[in-house]
C-alpha cells in the first residue's frame, strides 16, 4: 500500500466530512429480509453498496491507485472506519475477498496479476474465496493434498477443499496446492488463483442446520490454469498461506469499523427491553456481563489495527481477537436464553426469538472458521507467549512418506 509523506488535519477533516456524506446517503439501506440460503440477497447488497463506494472515491483507500486504490493513508482509514462504525456493516459478505484475498494479492502478486485482477477485487465486481481446508487437512491445513502438476505452459488441478464459504458466489478463489511431495510437507505447497466459473470445478453446497447454504464443497478435476497464475513463490505457498491466515483472524477479530463497538449487547438489550425482562436481576448481569467482553474487545482490536496503521504486517496477536471474539459467542449462547425469553423456543410470526434463533444455530461456526479455538489457544501459546511447543512427530519426513488423509493406507 502506497501513503502520502504528510496529511495536513484541514484535509482529514474534509476527508471525514466526505465519508459522512456519504454515509448520511448510502449507510442506512435495509438488509435483505426473508430467507436466503445462498446468500444472493446479501451479497448483491454488498456489491451495490462497494460499487457505490468506489464511484464515490472512498473504495480501497490505502491500496494504490494503479491497482485500483485511493493511494491515501493509515489516517484516511482510520477516520472511514470510525465513521463507518456508526452505520449497518453493509459488507459482511465481502470478509474473506476483501479482508483475506485482496491484502495477500496486494503483497505477493505480481505487478500484472494487481493490476489485473485488484480493480474488480476492490470494488467487488469480482469477489474471491480462499479454499485452505481439505477433509483430511483442517486444523493441519499442511497435510493437504490437492495437487498442482505443471504441464507446459499451465498448471493442472485435482483434488478437493471443503468449508468454502460463498464459493458459489465468487468469480475468483486463492488456492493452496501440493506440488512438490518429495520435501516435508510445509516446504512443497504453492498458491494459486482460479478461475471458479471453470466447469471443470464442482461445487457442492453444504446444507446448515440453520438453513442456509454458506459454505461449500468444491472438486478440481484436471483443472487447467495458466502457469502466471501462481502467486509469489513456488513452493513457498506455506509461508503465503500463514500470512492469508494472519489477514483473516484480523479481519474476523477486527471487524470493519474502528473504535469501540457492542453489537450483541446492543442487540440484546433492545431486544430484552422489547419483551420487559430488564428488569430481571439476572438478566441485567448477564447482559453487562457481554457488555463487559465486547469493550474489552474492542480495546484489543484497536491495538492490533493501530500496529498495522503503523506499518506492521500482522503477526500471531491477530489470534487473540479472533479467540476473544469466539468466546463472547460462547457467552452469548449461554445467557441469550432468560435475556430472549421462551420465544426463542417457539415463536409466532414477529416475535425477535425467531431471529436469535437462527443465530444461536449459526453461531457455532465462530469457534471453528479461520482455525479452531484450540489451535488460537496454541498460536497464542506458541508465538505470542513463547510458550514450548507440542512435539512434532513427522518432523523432517517427506510429505509422500507421511500416514494422512488417503496415503493411509
């Protein structure tokens, strides 16, 4: 990302009274009502509203202008999110494309692929999806073995990645391959961009017991990519994808706004004076209990999106977040029931326990998207607090020698 030397406080004040114009006028749309299990409402919702960004010059402020970016600074983005903070997030659907994708296409593509392919990326006429995970190859993500051959010119993909979220909906999607089994299996992995429209990709929709159809299952079979669709370094993918990880527990900890935010207590304090039950003892508690969490939360974020407006990459303390952030799901869960009321269990047409719900049946995924709790809990441990490390039995094996999904046989 490019930044000017100085921003004179005239010009970020004008800049924020802009971001406030604009949100004064586009920052209030109502979401998208009624059941959608594959997320089309939601997502053409945060397309028209990117869009609408990017006619306005607010869209991607930091990245540089040649790749579609504003080429503004760290003060510039500190003061959208702030402003940002006090309206709906109109872009939850573009978390991993924008939060995850974009910064590691940023960092590690080449100058043709950024200015190729960034434009779209930025105002979301293209969204991307990150496929990491394989059946055999979820908390260790190294062992997976969807494999990448060269031939000639092109790459050829086979194999499968699973938990895809919005795969059906994405034009794009940043891919980690084997194609080097003769070294230990961090050292022969490599990155890649897809095309995800390719018929030669199948994706499965994975039906939720909340109803919808969020993430996916997506097959690869003699999948043709041109070879200048690798990213970065060949086999230094394991590197590259550690970084995208990185992106991705800051985007979920951090969130897309600044300052400090309680959206559940906000939620369930309204919906608690709705139904009469704040005046429960223990309810009150409970809800100031989440009250609690969520500021202090908030704190953590700030701090981590300071160290990356100063310039830092960011490191294994995005971990922290994306765990604190998990363990108020976990209270969230536990207290929602006294504090929502018995129509949360049975529920006539306008009642809010409808809707909390359908939250407390999606809200699982927090403590397993973008790595489990118990492996933050070892990133934190291991890289933050310098604690020893558990011992690593297939140290120094080649990948091709090693007992895991189908080569256990």
């Amino acid at each position: 990302m490019s930044e000017p030397a100085t921003t004179e406080a005239a010009d970020l004040e004008a800049f924020r009274a802009r971001c406030r114009a604009f949100l004064d006028e586009h920052g209030r749309p109502t979401p998208p009502e009624g059941p959608d299990p594959r997320d089309d409402k939601y997502v053409a919702h945060s397309r028209a509203f990117m869009q609408t960004l990017a006619e306005a010059d607010l869209a991607g402020l930091m990245y540089p202008t040649e790749f579609g970016g504003q080429g503004l600074t760290r003060d510039h983005e500190r003061i959208w999110r702030e402003e940002y903070g006090n309206f709906p997030d109109s872009t939850g659907s573009l978390t991993i494309s924008h939060g995850m994708c974009l910064p590691v296409m940023n960092q590690f593509g080449s100058d043709e692929q950024k200015r190729t392919y960034m434009p779209r990326m930025i105002t979301a006429e293209d969204i991307w999806c990150q496929m990491f995970s394989e059946p055999g190859a979820g908390s260790d993500v190294a062992s997976l073995q969807t494999k990448a051959e060269r031939d000639g010119d092109q790459w050829i993909i086979n194999g499968q990645k699973v938990w895809t979220t919005l795969a059906h909906q994405s034009e794009y999607g940043i891919l980690v391959a084997r194609t080097d089994p003769h070294v230990v299996k961090h050292a022969g992995i490599s990155m890649f961009m897809v095309d995800m429209r390719d018929p030669s990709i199948e994706i499965r929709p994975i039906h939720q017991i909340d109803g919808g159809q969020h993430f996916n299952e997506v097959f690869f079979t003699d999948t043709a990519i041109p070879a200048d669709w690798l990213i970065g370094e060949l086999n230094n993918g394991w590197n590259q994808a550690t970084a995208m990880l990185m992106y991705e527990r800051v985007a979920i900890g951090t969130g897309t706004t600044s300052g400090v935010n309680t959206p559940y207590f906000n939620r369930l304090r309204k919906t608690a004076t709705k139904i009469g039950t704040t005046q429960d003892p223990r309810v009150r508690q409970d809800l100031m209990h989440i009250y609690t969490a969520e500021f202090t939360k908030s704190l953590v974020s700030m701090r981590t999106r300071a160290e990356m407006q100063a310039g830092k990459a960011p490191g294994p303390g995005g971990s922290l977040g994306k765990l604190h952030g998990a363990e108020i799901m976990r209270m969230v869960r536990a207290k929602m029931g006294p504090i929502v009321g018995e129509s949360m269990t049975a529920w006539t047409e306008g009642d809010p326990g409808k809707d909390w719900n359908q939250f407390l049946l999606s809200s699982f995924m927090s403590n397993i998207a973008g790595g489990t709790d118990e492996i933050q809990r070892n990133i934190i441990g291991d890289r933050v607090l310098g604690l020893p490390r558990d011992i690593s039995v297939d140290k120094g094996v080649p990948f091709n020698e090693l007992k895991v999904g189908t080569q256990k046989e």
